[in-house]
C-alpha cells in the first residue's frame, strides 16, 4: 500500500477509536443537593431556660 492510504486509514481508525470512546463516556456526576438541613426543633431544657426559640432569621436577599 502506498503511504498515503495507510495514513488516511490510520486516520480513518484513530476517528472511530476516539467516537467509540466518547460514545461510551459516562454520564456527569449529579449536582450536590445545596439546601440547608431543616432547623432541629428546640428540646425542653432549652425551652424553659430560654423561652420559645427566636423566630428564624429573614431570607438573604
């Protein structure tokens, strides 16, 4: 074979070699759950030391 068909079939297999693997990539990592934990409510101790817990403090923005 002459050296310009065995680089065009060289180039031929690298591209299936490479759509082969993108195709079996594996799918991205799901986002992280960011919502803070809900508040604990307040135990008794706490209660008759301190009252009624505070009202929860207004929104960021």
């Amino acid at each position: 074979m002459s050296s310009v068909v065995r680089v065009t079939l060289s180039g031929i297999l690298a591209g299936l070699v490479a759509a082969t693997l993108a195709a079996c990539a594996s799918a991205p990592a799901a986002a992280p759950d960011l919502t803070p934990p809900p508040r604990r409510p307040a135990d008794a101790k706490t209660q008759l030391e301190y009252g009624n817990p505070p009202p929860p403090p207004p929104g960021r923005y």
